[in-house]
C-alpha cells in the first residue's frame, strides 16, 4: 500500500472531532453525526484566471483566495498572503466544486454485484424508516472518479422501487473509511419519493399499488399517518397532578418510549413527520408533468414542501409553475424515450425549465459514469438549447446548474455551491472553458485543501478496495 502526504493528511483529519450540526427536532436528531472535520491547508491564490463565481458573474482575469478552508476573497490584483501557495492559472477556468444532487454511489457500488445491491429495500411501498446513508460502502471507487471530474458534494438517494424509499444523505466527496467521514456537517437529510411505473411494476403483483391512483393512495395514506402522529407528539403544556402509588417514577427507562403520543416512537413517521415540518427535503422521483402536478397538490394537502423534481423530464410543460413555486428540477440532458413514462422527453427540457424568473434548473446523473462528467452533461443543455434555436446561453449562467443550484435543491447554499466570501473553499481549477468537449479537472480542493491534481500522483485518491487490483506507476 503506498502512502502519500495527501492519506497522511486525511486519517490525521478524520480524527478529529465532527463540526457542529444545525439543531434538531426529536425527529431529526442525528444518533450517526457526521465525523467530517476538514483538513488544514495554508492559503492558496488561484491567479489570473477565468472565473464563474455560480452566482451569474463570470471575471475575467481574476483570482481567488482560499484561506482557513473558505473562500477568502474573488476579485482582480489579489494579494497572497505570507506562507500561500500561489498557483498561477492563467488561461484556466476556476469555478466551484460541482454538486450531484441525484447519486447512488456508495449504495450501488463498483463492482456492480449482488451483493453490493442496497439501494431500494423493496419490502414495502412506504420504507420511510430506512436510511441511505447505512447502506454506504464508503471504499466505493466511484467517489473517486467523481471527484476527478470536479464532483466535491453529493447527495445519495435509495432507490425508486418505493413510493416512499427513505432518507438520502448528503456527503462530502472526501476519502473516509466510513460514511460519517464523508457527511456534510448539518447538512439537511432528503427523503426520497416515487411516482409512476417503478412503484406500481415492483407490487404490482404483490400487496399493491399496482395503479398510478394507487400510488396516490399510498402517499395519503402515510402522509396521514405522519400527521396524526405530529398532532400525538405536539409539546403540551404541563399541568401539575398528583402522583399515584401504581405511577412509575419519572425518568424510568421502562416508561412508554413514544412520551406524550401514547405509543412507541416509529422511525418510519419520524421521517414524515420531518418531511411535513420541512426539516427533511422533499425530493420526488417523478417523469410526467401532470403526476408532478399531483405531487404539488399532495404537498399542499399535507403542508410540506417539494425541493426538486427528480428526472422530470415533462418538466418544461409546467417550468413556470415549478418557478413560481420554488421547486428545482433535477434534470437529465438527453436521456428519455427509454419506458413510456419518460417517452415525452426533449432535449431542450433544462433550458426551457431555466427561463422563468426564480426557475431553478439543475443537471444530475443518476449515474455512476455520468457524475464523471456533470460538466458535459450542461454543455449538452447548452448545445440542444443553441441547436433549437434558444439562443447561446452563457458559461456564467449554465454553470448555476451543477453548482448554486444544486446546492439551493439540497439546503447548502448558504455554505457552498458559489465562491463568494465566506463559503466552503470547494473549487474546481479546469485547463479550459468546462464546457468544452476538451475540458478536464486539473486541481479540485474540498475546504481549501488540494485533494486532486492530475498532474501529481500523491494527489489522487485510491479506495482501499483498488489498492492491489491494478499496476500502481
């Protein structure tokens, strides 16, 4: 096994102890707190290159400093810092680290085996109470790919099989023994949705649904149950009584574990429970623009809120609802035409979804080779868009979709996603324009420390798995 500066680095970081985390209501409170702790960096300056901040701004000539792992400034003439390092990016682009919004790496890993299968637990229509993140096998090697193609942040879903398929968990793409390594400190968990054929084709021959009205009456159903629930659990005013010789004392561990709700505590509503009190995300798997238009409505009946719309790739038929409602859709480029839910596909579907005021369009890959390379992917949208007759759209702008956006869609805006002052130090230094057919990730640094570079060996991570299975130079 070889050992470099960079696994020196990160098993010194990995024994630190985790960031502080958002607080929690007793339905999000997190027994499996993420361990992530950045790896100390001096500052560097990224100088004299092209730069797309996310925010719709692109800078030409410009630099960034990254320092104490954030972004410490963007603008022209900066200066380094004593002890910086100075890399001189001249007729690069840098933007930020991109984010897949839609992943499975990790729950369907490389090598592709049964064994490895553990993304959909397809037991029930509703298995809200599982989580994607104990399903993570950390020494995936398709992390690694990704982060060669500039992927710093990365949400990992269950599987589709379910109308409801459980919690996904954000990470950061970070080399780590264990999942609570890789999870973004207080982060916000998603619950993962499901319309259309997967549900009904998986139980269809079993307890149902096997309709798309089925579908519909399962969701009522346990969005029902969460609801109940919620109103068992609402925090009631004490009122002082006397205590009763059969009474247990308080605090014993053998009284009734569900408290004020009268029953047990059940992790299954606890997720909905989180959904509707909007501290888990909503994000829903769903092809048809009238189903996205039902799942709308669901939202509404039962008070939570859709985060983005998954594949949707009928998105464009309702694109200035979506905007008007604050709901992104994760979007594919070009895939469609593969199952008669997603026949009505077309390529232009990112760019019409992006042109309302407020849209918020995102590219994903549902996809262990496509997160490789999300930046193709936009250039993609961008060609279709051209190729229709759209118009040119801007760098500045189609880089929203990987970036600003997806972190929007996943509740980490406001710590990543753009380089503006005070953010995550995530950024991507490519050799060209990312949207060329040309473009690759030189350097990618993850909270301002260097954990790729295609040009030095030592800064390119293996999975412990890899090690061994191939000719090491």
């Amino acid at each position: 096994m070889r050992t470099t500066l960079l696994a020196g680095l990160i098993l010194a970081a990995l024994g630190g102890g985790a960031m502080a985390a958002t607080p929690a209501s007793r339905f999000t409170q997190d027994p499996y707190p993420s361990t992530y702790r950045a790896i100390p960096a001096a500052p560097v300056l990224l100088a004299n290159a092209t730069v797309l901040t996310g925010t719709g701004e692109r800078l030409d000539g410009a630099d960034v400093l990254l320092a104490d792992g954030k972004v410490a400034a963007v603008g022209r003439g900066l200066s380094a810092p004593e002890g910086a390092t100075r890399v001189d990016a001249t007729g690069k682009w840098v933007t930020p680290g991109l984010i897949d919004v839609h992943s499975h790496l990790g729950v369907y890993p490389s090598p592709g085996v049964k064994a490895h299968s553990d993304g959909n637990e397809m037991t029930a229509p509703v298995t809200a109470n599982v989580w994607a993140e104990h399903s993570i096998w950390a020494q995936d090697p398709g992390f690694h790919t990704a982060l060669a193609g500039g992927v710093t942040s990365l949400q990992i879903l269950p599987g589709s099989a379910n109308l409801v398929g459980g919690r996904g968990v954000t990470l950061k793409n970070v080399p780590s023994t264990t999942y609570q390594g890789m999870k973004f400190p207080g982060a916000p968990w998603g619950l993962k949705m499901a319309c259309g054929e997967n549900p009904k084709r998986v139980y269809g021959g079993k307890s149902g649904p096997a309709t798309r009205m089925g579908n519909v009456a399962g969701y009522r159903a346990a969005f029902i149950d969460a609801s109940e629930y919620l109103k068992k659990n609402a925090p009631k005013p004490q009122q002082p009584k006397k205590k009763r010789w059969w009474e247990r004392a308080s605090g014993d561990d053998r009284a009734d574990s569900g408290g004020d709700s009268g029953g047990k505590r059940d992790l299954k509503l606890d997720t909905l429970a989180g959904a509707i009190n909007g501290e888990i995300l909503v994000h829903i798997h769903c092809y048809r623009a009238d189903e996205m238009a039902t799942m709308l409505d669901l939202a509404k009946e039962f008070g939570f809120k859709v985060a983005a719309f998954h594949h949707g790739v009928e998105a464009y038929k309702l694109a200035d609802r979506l905007a008007q409602e604050g709901v992104c859709g994760a979007l594919w480029a070009d895939w469609w035409g593969f199952k008669m839910e997603a026949f009505d596909g077309i390529q232009e579907n990112i760019a019409l979804v992006d042109r309302p005021a407020n849209s918020c369009a995102i590219v994903h890959s549902d996809s262990d080779q496509g997160i490789q390379r999300l930046n193709q992917e936009a250039a993609k949208v961008m060609a279709n868009a051209r190729r229709a007759g759209m118009g040119d759209i801007p760098p500045e702008r189609a880089i929203r979709w990987v970036t600003g956006n997806a972190a929007k869609s996943l509740g980490i805006a406001e710590r990543t996603g753009t380089l503006e002052a005070g953010k995550m130090a995530d950024v991507v230094v490519w050799n060209q324009n990312p949207f060329s057919v040309y473009a690759k990730a030189e350097q990618v640094y993850i909270d301002g420390t260097r954990l790729y570079d295609r040009n030095d060996r030592s800064r390119q991570p293996v999975s412990d798995f890899m090690l061994g299975q191939e000719v090491m130079p």
